[in-house]
C-alpha cells in the first residue's frame, strides 16, 4: 500500500501532538529503556493518557498496566514499542486491529546486525496496517510543546530549535545542552534505521511547525540528497544547519558501514549546501551553536561587527576568528568614538573592540550600544562580559528590545554571577557563549545569512 | 638596584608560599575587588596569617583591620595592593621599612591608560626597596596546594595545571573551568602590565614545581620571545601550550594597542613553537582541553588509536577529526578482531571505531581494552560513552592502573549519569571531554608529543 504525502503529514501531526500514548513493552525495572520513557512522560507533565502495555504487571510508575493494546478501551494516537525485535510483527497486527497507526520503534535488532528479513516483514506488516512508524534501532522522539518526550534523557524546555538526528547520541547531547542552557527545542527526533520514516518527513513537519526557527540535523547518508536541497533551497522562512560526517576516506568508509548507506562525494555535498543556503556544522559543537544563534537572532543586514568588552584580552582572540571567517571588526566611524569618549570614562580604549576595562558595569556596556546603534555602518554587536558583572541580563533584555541589531553575548571569567545572569540571558531568548571564540564563529555563520547575500 | 635570579626565585618562592599575607586597601564593601579577594582567602581555607589594612575600619570580615601595614607585629610574606594607583609609591616605601618584598598590584591606572610616569615612580620605588611585584592592572594569584586564592573567582581544586595569562579574564576562565570539571590547578597567575615579573619568571617557576605537569600560556607579547623558546626546548620534563592571538593583521594591531607591545611575525612565532616542542592552541577552549589531556595522561608511544564506543554516530565524528590531524584510526588486527567477536555479543561492530552499541554497559568497555591491550599496534584508547552508563568512572579508573596505553574518555548524551561519571573520572584524574571533536583534537595534540616524535 503506498502511502500518499497528506496522509503522512496527518500522521505526523498525530504522532507529535497526540492525546494518548501506549508504551508497549512498558517495565517496572529502571534499568530498562521502556521504563525511562514511561518515566520521562510522566515527569515531564505529558497531559494525554498514557497506557503501559505488560502481560506480567498490573500497575507500572503508578498506572493502570494492559495485557496488550486490544485491551485498551480509548483510542491510541501513539504506539511506542520496546519489544524483542522477533515480536514486533504480531504486535503491528494488533495495533492494526486497534486502529492505531503512528508507531515509535525502538528496539534494535534489525537490519543495522544484518536482520535484513525482519526488517523487510516489520515493513510488510506496517504498510498492510496503514502504520508509520520512527525507527527501529532509535532513541524515540520529544515534542516539548506537547509535553511528550518519549525518549530520554528528559527535555522538557521549551525553544525554536528542532533536532533531527540519525544517532541518537546526537540527539540527546543537544537537547541535553539546550536544556542546561535554558534554551531549550521544539522537537528532538531519533531517526535510527529510517526504515520507514525518514529526515525528509519531519523536515518537512518542522519546517511547518511555527514554533521551529531552525532544524539542526545530523545526518550520515542523506535518503535523498537531492530532494533534501530542493526542500532546502526553497525553505525562504527557517535556516537549517547540518553535521554530516564522512569528509574524510576513512570517517566515509565507518558512516557507510554504520547506515548500510553509499553517500557521495564531500566535495559535491557541500557545494550543494552552499547553492542551497544550508549551513555547514563540522562538529557537534557548531552543530549547537550555530543553531542556537541562528533561532535566537535576527539577522544582520551585513557582516560588520562592532566588540564591546570587559576584557581587552578576549576582544583581541574574538578579532583573530572574526578576520579567519569574514566578518568585519569595522574601523568606529569618528563622531561615534567622539560621541562615546564624551560617555566614557577616560581610561576606556575607544576602538573595536571597545575595551570597557574591568572596572566596569553593566550599565556602561548599554550607553555604548544605544549610541553605536544609530550608525549605518555597524550590523551587529558582540558584548564580552569577562569579569563578574551583575545586571548584564537586565541591560540586555532591555537592548534587545530596542535595538533593531542583532546582539550576541559572550560570558566568561565571572563566577557565579556569569552563571545566574548566563542562564537568565538564555531564558529571555539572548544566545550567550562561553568563550570569545564560540560566540565570534557563531557570529560567522550569522552574517552569512544576512539580508542580501543570497 | 639589579635583583639576581636566585633573589627572584626566593621571592617568588615566597609569594606562592607565602605564610602571611597582607591586603592594603582591604574593604568591608562586597562591590568591591579587595573585599573578594579577603573573601576567598578566607572562604579558600588559607592557613596562614591575614591582616587587612584600612585607614577606616576596625575590623573586616571578622579579622582585625590595621591603619599601615607598619603597624603590624609580625612578619609579612606578602602584600596584596588594591589601592588608588597615585597612593602606591608612598605605600611600597612602607613596605620597604617593614622589609616585605613581595607584592601583587591589583590596582589598574598606569600604562595601560597611558600613565608611564607613575609606573616608573613604582618601578623605582620598588628597585630602592628591593620590592619584587605581579601586575599592576591584574587578577592576583592562586596557588592551590597553599590555599592562597589571592585573586577572583575563588579557585580551589588542587591538579596538574598551571595557567599563566596575560589577560585577567582569560586565567578566571580556565581556573574556573577546571575547578568546575574538578581537574583543578596548581597556580594561577594573571600577569597584568608584567611591569616587574614577567611570563618568564612564573615559568622558571611552575617548571620546577613538582605538582605542575604542564603550563597553560596566554600570551598576547612576549617579554623576551627567545629566551623563551629557548627554556621550552631544554625542558624535557613538562608541557607548554600556548595561546598568543595576534594571528590576523587586525587582531597583531588590536593585541599591540592592548600590551603596549610590538609582536613579531605569526609564521615565525608558529615554526618556533613547533622547533621548541611548544603546542600551539588557537582558542580559550583548545588552550583548556590539551592542556588537560597533557596534564592528565601519559604519553602514547605513537598516533596509533582504537574508539570503542557506545554510539556509532559518535565514533564517525571521531574518525573525520582523527583523519584531519593526523592520527590513525588503524585497522584491527585479524586476531584481535577475532578474540573480540569471541567476548562480544553478535550485534556488536568490531572494527574500529568498535562499536559496542546502546545496550552496552561499562564492563564490556573494560573486557575489550583488556584484550586489545596486548597488541602493539595500538597506542592509545579513546572510549567513547554515548548513553546514560553508570560504572564508567570504575571501570575506566580500574583500567588506568593496569593500562600502560593512555586512555581518554568522551562522555555525551548521558544526562544525570553522565554528569556523576564524569566529574568522578576528573577528580580520579581521568579527562573526560563532552564531544567527539573535543576527545579527538586532545588526542592529536597527545600524539604530536609521543614518545620518539622529538
């Protein structure tokens, strides 16, 4: 049975926004998988019904545990399965009887050890039964505006990045680093096998989703690479980041014996990205922040940057990268240094970067950028906090507001108080960095994307 | 007054060992920089004697406050100045009369804002009374192993590093991202003006300290660069990494405006570093993590290197990163492939990257470093932990006794059991690093200094 592409979208909206969930093969053990995700629901407030399916137990984390889904009186949005692999067929059979047709696999056994056949009858049994279904061999997926991470570890922090990953690895590092960083995401998803859904799907689910501002993908073998930059090419409203490995003959050769997948050339892969305005991740790092600063920020109308610092010695490294990536550490226009030498107290160095010195506030970091922000010539601002500077999230805030540029903010050497004031900058939606480097190449990779370069 | 080498080191010697300290300028003000650093002498468990010198106050977090620091009965190892600039002089001649002759001038307002004059007035003050100084306009020092946090934050943890920084905020944020991790330090300095000592004396130093395996530099100009090369090539025993920005010509102009300093070409700088041994780190974040990995680990005896993992996806991204720096992901030999497939179960990949897959737990991480061990065509282990699995730290600090090959670990993914096992691994002396890209750019660095490649 072929499935059509509106039938698949109804699906994937089901799945996502689901009332009622089952967790076939739901455990009482806490070392299993399945207990963590039954675990992860309820901890994470999910509002719809939850079912767990168990033919030993009666009660699992408090509810009501089924024999099989057939059992269940409601309807089911969302199966999510945690069997031996062996079993998953029967089971499909009865979800068809059931009339439930979105399935989360996650159990492995497939053919990632070479399990080709069964693979081939979990596909037989799914398209008999109108199933769609994530997976097998995945780590499930998390749609925090719905409450609902059937997945682990728990992300419930809501945000504008969406995470579409074919390791799960990868998945969870990056919901894990928005959810410490008060970012948060959309959606995670764990594509595993791909065997039946794939990258294209919940692209194209989150490209609608209007909450989503950027997909950040990790991909090893593209399902169709060229129908992926057609997508891309055409997507004029959010930005797309992606980390695909196998640039190098051998980091090639692991990627093709791990997805059982041929990918092509590098070389090719990103001069299409570029054609296609994709932006290019080469670690798991960049992946992260490029995304962050990407769906925090408004872009710039170009690639000139004006550093306002506590600390000369990270303006000078955040210089070097800004040079190494093409973005312009521009010379101050002469009434503007006149302007703020007239604010500032007479041991600042007026310059870009502006050195601030350590004696300052945060306070003096906010006069600087009302007073540059009325020059043409300046696109963006970077601000270095390198000292323990309170109020720093409350200047922002109120600049962010005001202040038609994009503002990029970098904490470091501040102690506590960089902590606090780091993670209330994230919470207001201002994209903080560690270090001048991490914030100058996510600064890179915005101006690439400013108005009019395409 | 000329001050021989044997003079210095006895003072520096007794700054870092100091077993009193004076703060002139010490305030009951919290805002305030000398407030901090009282607090974190105090809160840093520092065992010797502290007297707080205020012309105002009777007493100050608790200690007895003194009007001068002539006033004082006892000996003074040390003198911390956090007073106005134009008040120095005046001060170290009291200084002089009460024969201390260590100093760390915290206090800002000299070269740096252009006052040369002044500068000279306390470079000749401190000649007639033979007062050896750090900074002026620094961040003080820390020395671990004497619970003399003399600078902010407050650093604590004990380890192999020392960082020696010319930018203030650049030496609070590796002592800070060390005390965090629980690796720790051995010292920290911030150089400030290096008016008097320079980067060269903490060097002579921290290379004979016997706690400090390896020198974390930020330089923005050297004091005298070939001198300094010179002691980097005829130390056998210790690493240096060096971060010196200036690599653009706008960031050279920018570093030059900041120290006051003309610094040479990058090329030559870079091609004596390679000739001296010394490693270069081009961010605050590669200055941290080699400078852990070399702190942490023995030396591999060639760039030969096995991943074990958890997470293929993680393993690929290792492998494109090994690739570009030169470190060999080698094939495994026949017979070890064999005696692995023996011990593990059917579904895992052995090859290399080993892939244990996301069922593994750590002992399985443990059976196979045991085996492969043995062949000497592997130099060093990297185990990469890309799920929630506890017993790592175990089973990786169990293996570190047995194992003669170093092994670095990436943990990712892993949530509250990541957070444990990796802060264990650090306090065990194990250097966990939080991204494939991270582990991998650590190891290339590691076996650029294998044994043989001088």
């Amino acid at each position: 049975m072929l499935i059509n592409k509106s039938n698949k979208e109804n699906k994937l909206n089901k799945m996502f926004n689901a009332n009622s969930i089952a967790i076939i093969g739901a455990s009482n053990n806490p070392n299993k998988t399945s207990y963590q995700i039954l675990k992860n629901l309820i901890d994470g407030a999910y509002r719809g019904k939850i079912y767990p399916i168990n033919q030993k137990e009666n009660e699992i984390l408090g509810l009501k545990a089924y024999s099989k889904i057939t059992d269940i009186d409601g309807g089911i949005d969302l199966a999510v399965i945690v069997i031996p692999a062996r079993l998953i067929p029967e089971t499909m059979k009865e979800m068809g009887e059931k009339n439930v047709n979105t399935a989360i696999i996650i159990s492995g056994g497939f053919k990632e050890i070479g399990n080709y056949e069964l693979e081939k009858e979990v596909v037989e049994t799914a398209n008999k039964y109108n199933i769609s279904f994530v997976g097998p061999n995945c780590q499930g997926i998390n749609y925090t505006y719905n409450n609902l991470c059937a997945s682990w570890p728990l992300i419930t922090a809501k945000g504008s990045l969406c995470i579409i990953a074919q390791s799960g690895t990868v998945a969870a590092t990056l919901g894990t680093w928005a959810e410490n960083e008060g970012i948060g995401a959309t959606g995670i998803v764990s594509l595993g096998n791909k065997t039946d859904l794939n990258e294209m799907d919940f692209i194209d689910f989150f490209l609608k989703d209007e909450n989503t501002k950027v997909i950040a993908l990790n991909i090893e073998g593209f399902t169709n690479g060229k129908k992926f930059m057609e997508i891309a090419k055409n997507n004029k409203e959010k930005d797309i980041v992606v980390l695909k490995p196998g640039r190098t003959e051998k980091g090639k050769k692991v990627a093709q014996s791990h997805t059982k997948s041929v990918s092509g050339s590098d070389v090719i892969f990103d001069a299409a990205c570029k054609q296609a305005g994709v932006i290019r991740a080469y670690s798991i790092t960049e992946l992260y922040d490029y995304s962050k600063a990407l769906g925090l920020l408004k872009k710039p109308k170009g690639n000139r940057v004006m550093v306002i610092t506590s600390s000369g010695g990270s303006g000078i490294l955040a210089t070097d990268i800004f040079e190494e990536n093409y973005v312009e550490v521009v010379d101050l226009n002469p009434e503007l240094s006149q302007k703020l030498k007239a604010e500032l107290p007479s041991h600042c160095v007026v310059s870009n970067p502006l050195d601030l010195t350590g004696d300052t506030d945060a306070y003096r970091y906010e006069k600087c950028v009302n007073i540059a922000n009325e020059y043409d010539d300046i696109d963006m601002f970077l601000l270095i906090f390198g000292d323990p500077i309170p109020n720093a999230c409350n200047v922002v805030s109120s600049l962010k507001e005001k202040v038609s540029k994009p503002i990029i903010v970098c904490y470091l050497g501040g102690g506590e108080v960089e902590k606090e004031e780091t993670l209330s900058m994230h919470r207001n939606g201002i994209p903080v960095f560690p270090a001048p480097e991490r914030a100058a190449k996510a600064i890179s990779i915005l101006s690439r994307k400013c108005k009019g370069s395409d």
